[in-house]
C-alpha cells in the first residue's frame, strides 16, 4: 500500500452501486491515485465451514454458495475475498453463476428481497497459511489481517458472510457507525 496513510472504510462495501459506476474497491484505490480490480475465481456450492455455518444461522455442513475472489491493487494480489451465501438466497442467482454481478452483490440481494441493514466486522492476525503466503506474496512467516463480516438483512436474518484475508502490510482500517 501507499506510504500516506490510507484508511479503509467498510461503508462504502455495504452499498450498492449503479450499473456503469465503479464499485467501491476501484472507488476507493483511485483516490489514492492507484488502480483496484479483483478477479473472479471459484464460484459454487459447498458445505458451509464452521464459522461460516454459525453465522448465517446453519447447521455444520450444510451447502452455502461461495464466491471467490483476488483482490488486486496496481495488478499485485492483496486480499483473498471469500461470500458465502444461505442456498435458499442464492441457489439459482447471479450469486451462484461464475461471472461478475451487474452492481454488485449488495444490490442484488436488495433486489431479492434482502437488503443489508446490519452489518457485523470481526478483525484478526494469524500466521498465514502456505496457499495464502504463495497468492499474496508474503514471506514464510508471513502474516494475515483476517476481516470476517456478516451482513444481515432488516429482519436480522444473516444474508451474506464475507472472510477478506489481507496482506497486512500498510493496512489501516476504519469503523464509521450511523446508527
């Protein structure tokens, strides 16, 4: 990252876009005279892990659809983007096709029925494992600043968990709360 100090805002994440407009990771890498894409890997069902499964409210095991990403700045990887989504959302969405979503996840789950109202952000280090320190670059005691965020719709029910494994080098995160 930049040598200024950046601050990221998760906000500007819970919000949909317009078609034709930027998302926020492009948004955001270009205020700061940078260029943020992603690439779009694994997209499928799966059995949900654990922690994903407690926070969508499942049981242990029961298939999610999972979207994969590779979050990249200036076209270096810097965050391993996993969404897991209840089947019963996104079993025959967009969400479960392997291709970008027009607007992006957010607005499409409004436009399911489940608008995000509620969001919930956990932030970690760990040691990181030896698939991660090979996609980010990281040396073999390399670290991850893991953010795992639950977003829930307005009836509290749980509608996306996303876990963002970032290379925590120059990493600066922000909370905003409106309540």
């Amino acid at each position: 990252m930049s040598e200024q100090k950046w601050a990221s805002v998760s906000t500007p994440y819970l919000q949909p876009h317009r078609m034709g407009q930027a998302g926020a990771w492009a948004t955001e890498a270009a205020q700061h005279g940078r260029k943020g894409t992603h690439r779009l890997g694994d997209v499928g069902e799966q059995p949900a892990p654990p922690e994903v499964a407690e926070r969508l409210r499942l049981t242990p095991g029961e298939q999610v659809v999972v979207r994969r990403r590779i979050v990249l700045l200036d076209d270096q990887p810097v965050e391993l983007a996993d969404s897991y989504y209840p089947v019963t959302i996104a079993r025959g969405t967009r969400l479960a096709e392997p291709r970008k979503i027009p607007g992006g996840a957010v607005a499409l789950l409004t436009e399911l029925g489940y608008e995000p109202r509620y969001a919930e952000e956990d932030v970690h280090a760990r040691p990181a494992s030896e698939d991660e320190r090979q996609a980010l670059g990281l040396d073999q005691h390399g670290w991850v600043l893991v953010l795992t965020r639950t977003l829930r719709a307005e009836s509290g029910k749980p509608v996306e968990v996303s876990v963002m494994t970032m290379n925590p080098w120059g990493r600066y995160l922000r909370y905003e709360t409106t309540l």
